[in-house]
C-alpha cells in the first residue's frame, strides 16, 4: 500500500510515542476523550434460584398483567429495569398495543422450570424461569389462549424486574400486541389489528372483513364444520407475530395463513378446546390482508370451509371464492407452464412443493368441477362426504379422492385431470 505524503512521517512518530509509553512500564496512559471510553461487560454473578424467587417473579408478573389492564402504565412499567432505555420503550409500545386491544384477561403463570438467562445489558444477578402469558381477547376468544414467552429477570434494587423480554419461537404463536405500534378494530366475533402507520385503518379493514365473511359465510352454509355459532376470529395485518413454522419461508411463501388457536381449560366439546381462529399476514408480502379482498376473501374461505378434506379442494375453492375475474388467478400469466406440467393432483404429502403451480392446479380442478359437474352446492356435497371414503389408516386424504369422485360424480381421476388441464387450455394466450 502506498501511502500519502507525510503520512509516513506522522506514522513514525506515533511509532516512537509507543515505544516511550512501554519503556516507562508503569507510566499512566493517557485519558481516552468522553464518550469514547469501552463500556464494561455487565456484571452477572452465577447465581442458584429459590423458591421465594419464583414467588417474587410471579407476584411481580401478577402486578404486570393487573396493571395492563387497569391502564396504569406506570405499574406496568415498574416491573421492568428501567436503566435499559431501549426495554422501556419496547415495553411502553406493549402496554400502548394493549390498550388498543379488547383485552378480557390477562395473566402469566410463572412454572419451575429454569432456561438459560438471555443477555441484559445491566449488572446483577439474572434469572430465567418459564413464563406463559395467557390472555383472551373480548369477541376473538372464547377462551383464554396459552403463549410461551422468552423473558430473563435482573434483581435490581434488592428485587426482580424484567431485564429482556422477546418472542418465543413457538408455532401458533398470537400475540399480535408483541411488536411495533397497532391499531385495532372489534366487531361482532371479530378482532382487526393493523400496524399503526400502515396502509389500511383498522375500523376500514374490519368493514372490509365484515362484509366477506358474509358473502363466504353464505356460499358455505351447507359445510358441516361439527361447530355451533360463530367462529371468533382474529384478522392480524401486523408484523407482529408468528404463525405456523415454515409458512412464509421462501419466494412462493404464503400471502396470508389460517391457523387455529388451543383454548386454556377443559373442553367441552372437540371444537370448544379451540378458542378460534387466526388470519395472520405475511410481514414480507406488504399487508395483503389489509389492500387485497382477493387475499382476505380466500383466507375466509379457510375459516368457513370444509376441513376433512385433501388440500387440493381445500385450497382450490379457496382460490375459486377469493373472486378471481372469470376464475383467472394469474394463471393465465402462467399458462404455457402450466400445459407442459406434470399431469397429476398433487397430494397431501407434496402439495406446497411447486408454489403457485399446486396453487393453480387445485383452482383449476375445482372450478372444473364447479363449473362444468354441477355448480358450487352439488360440490360442497362431495366435501361434505369426502372423509367417507378416506382409506383407514391413511393420512393423506387425498388417497380417497377417486373413491369420493366416483361416489358424487360419477367421474375418475382421470376424468377430473382431463378437466382440469382443458380449462387450462382454455385460459387466455395473450
């Protein structure tokens, strides 16, 4: 490297300043400017929890949740360490979300059972049992709903404060109120929450929502779902939150994703140990749920749809009731891909492997069926009856598929993949 004149001159002068500072051996070095001093490591003894210790932390968490929803911030704020600034204001934008929210309950259990500490960028002892926030949300539950957190303790002051608090990465995970700012929406057996400066109002997504639910609601009134009333439902077009692993891992990662929710307590019924159900907003896909009814409207679908069935007619009518202009999806776009395809349903087992191709291969047979088999009533029927001819001890439902076609239609599988790739044939070529 060729350095700039009078560098090399400077350079071996501070070369000798050195050199002079080390021969000294015991000379003072020189004072760093203000700011501009290391910071030390914080210091963490190790350090053996008590008993008493997970009382203390699970009086503090009950004083926590009990401030949360009387709307003490101050309260709340008071089980946090509040000599970390950045934990203060995370923890503000919580207690802000959750004032937003129709929160029924709100309560953490603390369990006997230590992890490994996080990192807290404060001195003193640390402590991480298990904690389990359990909350229920007016209209969106209709039980309280269990979710694993990640939460280290500091004792600071001759007591316990949260000294960390992240998301844990469990599936299922619906805590729309963990993150950044929200707004939120409640209608009846419904909750809307949006990101506070996103692109969409809460109470005009949850017109939006009120108003498909309706329309899919009463195309698939004839689905025997086994449950009575309705379905309480979050809509979370945040980025906050975590859905089922994998969901929207990759370029063909889902827009949106339905999930459902275990309730908290004994069930009464197999559908009542379910406290409702999830529409979660993919955070890379740019809050399609709050600009996109084709998105809401299929995810709905879900919802409300028939569930012992394969995923190719669980997706398919999906894709056929999210309103695609003349049941075009973009597949149009994707035509002569699809014509060369593999001429095939695909199963349970390898439905997701080809993204959109399964996406429009299942819309495609579907609307075959609909359209040209005996309109939408005659195919909720065949749902209703699918499981019936499911092979015993098969998993994959897709194995009864040409038993089922035959019992409501008459028809083979070869018949319906015939079907399926002529309305491809069909699709527009400019």
């Amino acid at each position: 490297m060729k350095f700039g004149e009078g560098v090399s001159t400077r350079l071996g002068v501070l070369l000798a300043a050195s050199f002079a500072v080390l021969a000294a051996g015991c000379a003072d070095l020189p004072e760093l400017p203000e700011g501009a001093r290391p910071s030390a490591a914080p210091s963490h003894p190790p350090y053996a929890a008590t008993p008493a210790d997970y009382k203390a932390v699970q009086d503090l968490l009950t004083r926590r949740a009990g401030a949360a929803l009387k709307g003490d911030e101050a309260g709340f704020l008071a089980t946090v360490d509040r000599r970390d600034q950045k934990l203060v204001d995370q923890q503000q934008t919580i207690f802000t979300n959750l004032q937003q929210l129709p929160m029924k309950s709100l309560a953490y259990e603390v369990e006997e059972t230590e992890h490994t500490p996080d990192e807290v960028r404060n001195d003193g002892v640390l402590f991480a049992p298990k904690v389990v926030e359990v909350a229920r949300l007016e209209e969106a539950h209709r039980a309280p709903v269990a979710s694993s957190t990640d939460m280290t303790f500091v004792r600071h002051d001759g007591g316990w404060v949260i000294g960390r608090d992240r998301a844990a990465p469990t599936e299922r995970y619906s805590r729309p109120w963990f993150g950044g700012p929200v707004t939120a929406a409640t209608g009846r057996s419904v909750v809307v929450v949006t990101e506070r400066e996103g692109p969409t109002e809460a109470a005009e997504l949850l017109d939006r929502v009120t108003t498909a639910r309706a329309e899919i609601k009463e195309d698939l009134r004839s689905v025997w779902r086994g449950e009575a009333g309705e379905t309480p439902l979050i809509v979370d077009a945040t980025f906050n939150g975590q859905p089922p692993g994998g969901t929207f891992e990759g370029d063909d990662g889902a827009a949106a994703v339905t999930y459902w929710v275990d309730a908290v307590g004994p069930p009464r019924s197999d559908m009542s140990s379910l406290a409702g159900a999830v529409i979660k907003d993919n955070p890379t896909a740019t809050n399609r749920l709050a600009t996109d009814d084709r998105t809401l409207r299929h995810e709905l679908s879900h919802v409300y749809g028939p569930a012992l069935v394969p995923t190719w007619v669980n997706e398919g009518l999906a894709e056929y009731l999210s309103g695609c202009a003349s049941n075009i999806c973009g597949e149009d776009e994707q035509r002569d891909k699809l014509l060369a395809h593999e001429r095939a349903i695909p199963g349970d087992d390898e439905w997701g492997e080809d993204g959109s191709i399964d996406y429009a291969i299942s819309h495609a047979a579907v609307s075959w069926l609909i359209e040209e088999n005996g309109g939408l009533k005659k195919f909720l029927e065949f749902c209703n009856d699918f499981f019936l001819h499911k092979p015993g001890g098969r998993e994959d439902f897709h194995d009864g598929t040409g038993k089922a076609l035959r019992a409501s239609y008459g028809l083979t599988e070869r018949d319906l993949i015939e079907g399926t790739w002529g309305w491809f044939e069909d699709l527009p070529t400019g």
